[in-house]
C-alpha cells in the first residue's frame, strides 16, 4: 500500500541572513513584523498546496489570535508584503489569498 500524498509540510528551511524586507518590516512594525511574516510561512507550511485564503472574516480572526496582533496590524503587515512582491499581487488583490511561490519553491 502507497503511503497518502502530502500537500504540506512539518518544517522550511530559515535563513539567518536578512534583507531589505527584513529591515523594513522591523523598522516599520517592531518584532510583530518578524514575527508575522515567520507565523505566516509557518501556517503556509501547515497549508494544503501551501496558500492561505483570508476572504473569511474568521480566518482572519483566527491568524490574528494566533500572533498576537490586531486585525488591523496583520492586515498593514500583509500589505507591506505584497507590496514588496513577497506574495502574490493579484491573488491578494482578488481573492484575499496568500500565496508566496518564492517559498513553495523553496520546500520543494
């Protein structure tokens, strides 16, 4: 018998070197902004097929629950990111989805 596919993962590999994005999103939003984008890649990781749909208001609560921030603050965070093309621009824009192929890429 075949084991089951997976279409997620127990662990990503994190890099100890920091960019530009790193700087600002520390600069710009304290340690939430670390710890956000980390909490995202983390629930990206736990993902089916690796995306995060934010169009429910209750994911949304959740996510923000879960890394201890306001909705409001998670969604200034998101944007940033998108903004800065770590994740889908046009996904984001239509559908509330988080979707980063850097990252997927990454696990493969």
């Amino acid at each position: 018998m075949a084991r089951p596919e997976r279409n997620n993962i127990d662990y990503f590999p994190h890099s100890v070197s920091h960019g530009k994005k790193m700087h600002y999103l520390r600069e710009t939003f304290g340690n939430d902004g670390y710890a956000v984008w980390f909490m995202i890649l983390e629930e990206l990781g736990r993902a089916d097929y690796h995306y995060l749909n934010l169009s429910d208001d209750v994911t949304l609560m959740y996510l923000s629950s879960q890394f201890k921030v306001t909705e409001n603050l998670l969604q200034e965070i998101i944007k940033a990111l998108v903004k800065m093309g770590d994740f889908d621009g046009e996904l984001w824009d239509e559908n509330l989805i988080l979707f980063n192929q850097k990252f997927v890429d990454s696990i493969e």
